[in-house]
C-alpha cells in the first residue's frame, strides 16, 4: 500500500473543482439554513438548474458563455421564487418535505424520455463547456502537475468561491444580514419591528440558490458533461454534511468542510482499496468499499448533529434552532 | 397492548398465508437450437413477437466477405448461425418469412451490420409490432384498470404512510429514514427466502424484521435525543444522516441489482371489467384489511385512545397519567411492521427488490401525508390513496409514464399553497 500516494491523492481533493462546488453549494447552504433557518433540502435542485440552464442555453440556443451563465442564475432565481411563494410562510419541515420534492420534480423532467431533445434524458448533456475553455489564457503546459485546463478550472472555481465567500461575509454582517439573523432567532420579532420577514426570506432564498447554481455550474465544467442522476438527493445530504463538519453560521465553514468531507472520503477510499489490494482485508470488495463510504458519511452527519452540531468552527450561539 | 400487537400481526399473518399465490409463472428456458458445431463462434437471438410469443419458421442470414451462414428459427424462437472466424456480419431477416400480421418493429435495422466484441457468441435481437400499430385502446377501459391499480398503490403507500403520520404525531420527528424502513421490508423478505425458508416464514419474519427495527431506533436513538431536549429539525437531520447510513448498509449487504422475490410474476386476470395482477388484488386486499384493523385500534382501544392523546397534547397526556414513552415505542414497533408491510407489497406493485426502493417512494408518502394534514392517521390514509390514484391516472390522461410521480408531488405543492394544514389538518398545526 502507497501511503505516499493516497496522502497526495487526498491531499489534491483540497482544491479539485469538485470540492469547490460542494464548497459553494455549501456555501448557498449556510445562508438559506445557517443565517436565515430556512431548511432547503433541495440545492441539489438548484445545481441542477445552473447545471442545465447552463447546458440548455449553450447546446440548444447557442448561446456564448456569459449569456449562459446569466441564464443560469436568471432561472435558479425563477426556481427559488417558485419554490418561496408556497412555502415560505410554512414551518421548516413543510419547507424541507417541499424543496426536497422539488429537487426532484427537476430530476425527474430533466430525465424524461419526452424532453430527450433538449435535455438527453438520462444520458444527460455533454460539450457544452468549450466557450469556457477557450477563454483560457493558460497556455499549453504543466503548472503544479495540472494541465492548463485544469490548472484554469481551479483557478475560475476557487476564484469564485473566494469572490462569493467575501460577498456573503459582507452581506450578514450588513444591517440586511442583521435582520436575516435575527428571523432565524425569532421571526415574529422581527416582524413586530415592521420588517417583512417573506421579502427577507424570499431574498435570502434567491441568493443562496444562486449559488447553488453557479456550483453546478463548475461541478459539470471538469466533467463536460451533465447528468440526472449527479443530482439526487443525497447530493443535499453530503452539502449538509459539508456545511455541518464546518460550521453553520460561518461563512469559513462550508468551504472547509467541503475541503474535509473530500479529503474524509479520498482518504477513506485509497486506505480501503489500499488494505483490500494487499489482502489485508478480505471481507469486503471494492464495490462495497465505495459504499461504506457512504455509510461513514451517514453516520458522520448523525454524530455531527448530535454531539456538535455547531461544527468545527461555528458558535454554539449561533444555533438558535438546536 | 402487546397483546393488540399480537393480533394485528397474527392477522397479517394469515392474509399473507392466504395470499401465497400458487401462480409460479415459469416461464420456459430457452434451449439452444442445434448448431453447426464445425464452427466456434455463432451469432444466435430470439424472435419473439410483442406478446413473447416465440416465431418459428422466420429465415436469417449473415454475410461476411464469401461466407454466408443461414438459418431458421425453431419452435421457440431461437435461431443460431455458426460462422468460422470474429468480425463484421451482416444479418439479415428476411421478412418474407415472418408470419402472418407481424413486421419488425419501427427503427428496426435490416439488414444491420454486427461486430463480434470478445465472447464466441453474439446475440442480435429484432423486436417485432403488430402489423397494425395504432391499436385503439378503450378508454373508460384504461380509466377503470388504473383507477383500480391506483387504489392498491394508494393503499400500499398509506401503510407506510399511516406510520409515518403516527410517528410523526407523537413524536413531531419528520422521519426521512421511513423510506429505508420500508426497503428492509422488502429485503428482509428476499433474504430469508433466499435461505429457502418458507414463504410464510420468511413474510412474518421480515415483519418482526421492521418492528425490532422501529424498537431499536426509537430505544437506541431517537428516545435518548428526546430526553436530551433536541429540537426536532436537528432530529430530522440526524433522521437523514440515518437514512443514507442505512441505505448503504443494505446496499453493501444486497448489492445494487433488482431481485425478484417469490411469485413475483403474475399475469393479469379479468375480474369483471377490470384487469389486474393477481398480486395487486392481493395487496389491496391486504392493506385495505390492515388499515381497517389500525383504524378499528385507534378509534375503539385504550391504546388507540392514548395513542390519539398522545399525538394531540403529550403534556396532557402524561399528566393524565398515559405512559408517553411507551406509546411511542408502540407506536414505533407498529410504524416499523406497518413500513415493512407496504415495502413487501411495494417489491410487488413495481415489482423487484432494490436497496432504493423505499427511498424511491418516500416523497410519495411525504405527499401523501402532507396532503391529507401532518400528523393526522386517518388524513394520512386520504392522502396516501389521492396520491396513489393520481399517480396512476396521470398516464391515462396523456402525462408520460416516466413523469407520474412529478404530478403528485406537484399537487402537493399546490395542496401546501391553498390549505397547508392538509385536507384533515388542523390550522394550528401550521407554524
């Protein structure tokens, strides 16, 4: 068994794309649930609509990168105010069973054989991501051991989680955020200041969707291509586990559980294979690794929830909800 | 109340022995047709019509370079060309030969050029239409067989659904593992007949199966969080936490394929104007008989009295000198039998086993609940048979069929936005 290379293939998790797009949808997370108590089990759904809104608008209409990107957050707003006007005045767990159910109204239309012309049903769309990719100004080459388009990925990716980061720092520590903090700790207090706490949530809902989108965008870019079935539910559950490993009312947080959770699995994942290649362990296969993964990724949530459920890095007093 | 336990699984029990259903549809193995045995690699299929029924007679021929192989298929549809050395053949079908009323299928190459990849054997399948395709099907006919086939659905869903509503009503928890709990049902029924037990056995086994499984949650888990105060949307994360790790363990023990459990194909019957699979009458029957009993023990017992107060006021009900916490674990053994029940009949309805399965259905039952009013059983039970039968008509009135669980939970959106406490909910409930 490699040690040296499971280390370093773990440690490259640390900045891959994928973990920047957990990192930002995460981050979505933390303003709807960490700042606004708004419990949005559906990002999932709004990666999704970046993801094929992106797709869509490049493979069907053709159009140039940043209108597709406009189109993206343009229709994951359109999908958060669908999803705020019914249940926004609903206590969380209706709000949870409804985001929940739409992330996968999205899952299922997109997969429909009926719309295989737009959204390739569920071979899903693949090579859309070439205006993005002819912006690179990295020429050919090796930078860190990456080639230039992955060298360019990381860099659009973690750019955009830096840039995102900063703005949700600076939007909760704003009077706006204020208010935001203070509906999670009690909603009819705020609303007896004569704040309209749906304006409020509605906003927060839309923003923290929008990024949302804008991680499914840079989830699919490395891959080329976007599938249904990336976006299930248990997509939101691992965002959970994400945003729970780091801290819910931080905007540090979820970045560095994201930054945690790959580099948990990467490490569990090259530990596991490594012990079942030289027959140490016997009583699994390979198959069954992967998912004991996933086991550990269940179980993690349930123990994070219960005995800290304020996270690596969060308060304690910023739970208002535990 | 033990001793109700007892009864209504002793009940459920001869349903279900009664329901054996002795209709192991075998369907015929296909025998190879003998092949020119000079010859080490065959490109070989089946020609079955669109209604399985085999072809005979029908002549295919394949082509390489100077070699032409030629063949008939048999009595039961099988064909088989040995041809000397791997590559590219062209087979042909001649359609001349095909029997009466019966082409190939629309899209379907022929001749079609086929690439042997690795195995001596290749397999090329042709699939056949009626000579006419548009076949006009009547449509109060298909109005009535999925109204029927939606009622069972709706049924299943409510026993799953009904448990879901109780825990829901004692407890507050939203509990999204409910789904995986209605897998191990299913599962646990697959793996005891793959230990060629009984099928009896391996049914009531399963159902103690999910009550040990409700016990052991709400002993080892959810009672100790209830003691320490923890507010119900960190339960209902830890409830999600919960329903991943278990997916996977079933999914690391079972595999990811579909299986089948015992009698699982059925052909359909006509009972009256109506044609359904024995299997669905059986589950509707079943879970239409289990409802009543559940409905009966809640509205006539003392345990379905303190049930209900429980579910209502826990507070009051304890003050009034009502064992909260052991209602609830009776409530949680039941809900735990009662989710075990509809995934059996579930394996049946879709049908396969799969270690998904009951997260598949879980916003059904969501719906379901949410529709009929959170927290309400016999709400639980209306919403749970809506959503069953709206699912199912949704195909008849032109909605594709791999769109049919998008319409129910739409309607649940919509339900939310004009009464949010549900059909039987109360307003209060409403936060």
């Amino acid at each position: 068994m490699d040690f040296g290379f499971i280390l370093a293939s773990a440690a490259g998790e640390i900045f891959s794309p994928t973990t920047a797009a957990y990192a930002l949808a995460a981050l979505g997370l933390a303003v709807h649930f960490g700042y606004s108590g708004l419990l949005n089990f559906g990002q999932a759904g709004f990666m999704a609509v970046g993801a094929y809104g992106f797709a869509i608008s490049t493979l069907t209409f053709g159009v140039p990168f940043f209108l597709g990107l406009l189109i993206a957050i343009i229709a994951s707003s359109i999908f958060a105010l669908l999803l705020g006007i019914p249940t926004l005045r609903l206590r969380a767990d209706y709000l949870a069973i409804v985001t929940i159910a739409s992330a996968e109204i999205v899952r299922y239309i997109v997969t429909t054989n009926q719309l295989t012309s737009v959204t390739g049903s569920a071979n899903g769309l693949a090579a859309f991501e070439g205006g993005f990719y002819s912006m690179n100004p990295f020429p050919e080459g090796s930078y860190f051991g990456m080639n230039n388009r992955d060298f360019f990925i990381r860099i659009v990716g973690w750019g955009l989680v830096a840039l995102c980061c900063l703005l949700v720092w600076l939007l909760m520590r704003s009077p706006w955020g204020r208010v935001l903090k203070g509906i999670r700790e009690d909603e009819n207090a705020v609303r007896s200041l004569g704040k309209n706490v749906y304006a409020y949530k509605m906003q927060a809902l839309i923003i923290g969707g929008v990024l949302g989108a804008l991680a499914g965008m840079i989830f699919t870019l490395p891959r080329g291509a976007v599938q249904p079935a990336n976006y299930g539910t248990e997509l939101t559950f691992f965002l959970y586990t994400c945003l729970l490993l780091g801290g819910l009312g931080t905007v540090l947080g979820p970045v560095i559980g994201a930054m945690i959770f790959w580099v948990v699995l990467s490490l569990t994942q090259g530990i596991l294979y490594g012990l079942i290649e030289s027959g140490a362990v016997t009583w699994l296969n390979t198959v069954q690794a992967g998912q004991l993964r996933y086991i550990l990724v269940g179980v993690a949530l349930m123990l994070l929830m219960i005995f800290r459920p304020q996270g690596v890095f969060g308060n304690k007093k910023e739970l208002a909800f535990a | 109340m033990l001793g109700l336990l007892g009864a209504i699984s002793a009940s459920v029990l001869a349903l279900l022995l009664v329901a054996a259903p002795a209709t192991l549809a075998a369907s015929p193995s296909p025998t190879p047709s003998p092949s020119n045995q000079t010859f080490q690699n065959n490109i070989s299929g089946f020609l079955r019509d669109d209604t399985r029924a085999p072809l005979a007679g029908v002549t295919i021929t394949a082509k390489k370079d100077d070699f032409t192989g030629t063949a008939t298929s048999t009595e039961n549809g099988s064909w088989n060309i040995g041809v000397p050395e791997q590559g590219t053949y062209t087979v042909e079908l001649d359609e001349s030969t095909l029997p009466e009323g019966i082409t190939l299928a629309e899209g379907q190459e022929n001749p079609r050029d086929v690439t042997f990849s690795q195995t001596s054997n290749l397999s090329v399948i042709f699939a056949f239409g009626k000579g006419i395709v548009v076949q006009q099907q009547d449509f109060g006919q298909n109005l009535l067989n999925r109204l029927v086939a939606g009622l069972s659905f709706g049924l299943l869903l409510a026993l799953a659904s009904v448990g879901l509503s109780l825990i829901f009503g004692t407890t507050g928890l939203t509990n999204f593992a409910h789904g995986e709990m209605v897998t191990l049902g299913a599962v646990l029924v697959f793996a005891f007949s793959a230990m060629n037990l009984p099928f009896w056995l391996a049914i009531l086994l399963a159902l103690l199966g999910g009550g040990l499984f409700g016990y052991a949650q709400d002993r080892g888990l959810w009672r100790p969080l209830r003691r320490r105060g923890t507010g119900l949307v960190p339960m209902m994360i830890v409830s999600i936490g919960l329903a991943l790790a278990v997916r996977y363990v079933i999914q690391f023990y079972f595999g990811g394929a579909t299986q089948q459990l015992p009698f699982a194909q059925s052909p359909e019957i006509q009972l009256g104007p109506v044609s359904i699979s024995p299997n669905n009458l059986w589950s509707l029957g079943i879970s239409a008989v289990v409802i009543t009993i559940i409905g009966i023990v809640l509205l006539k017992t003392r345990l379905g009295k303190a049930t209900r107060a429980v579910a209502d006021n826990p507070a009051l009900a304890a003050a009034s000198g009502i064992d909260v916490d052991s209602v609830i674990r009776i409530v949680w053994i039941t809900g735990g039998m009662l989710a075990a029940l509809g995934g059996i009949l579930w394996a049946y309805y879709r049908p396969g086993v799969t270690f998904d399965m009951g997260s598949a259905i879980l916003l059904l039952i969501f719906a379901g609940v949410t529709l009929g009013g959170l927290g309400t059983v016999f709400g639980a039970l209306i919403g749970s048979v809506i959503v069953g039968i709206f699912v199912e008509l949704t195909t008849v009135f032109g909605l594709a069929a791999d769109l049919k669980y998008v319409g129910a939970l739409f309607i649940m959106i919509v339900v939310l936005l004009f009464r949010p406490q549900g059909i039987l909910g109360r307003r209060e409930r409403v936060g």
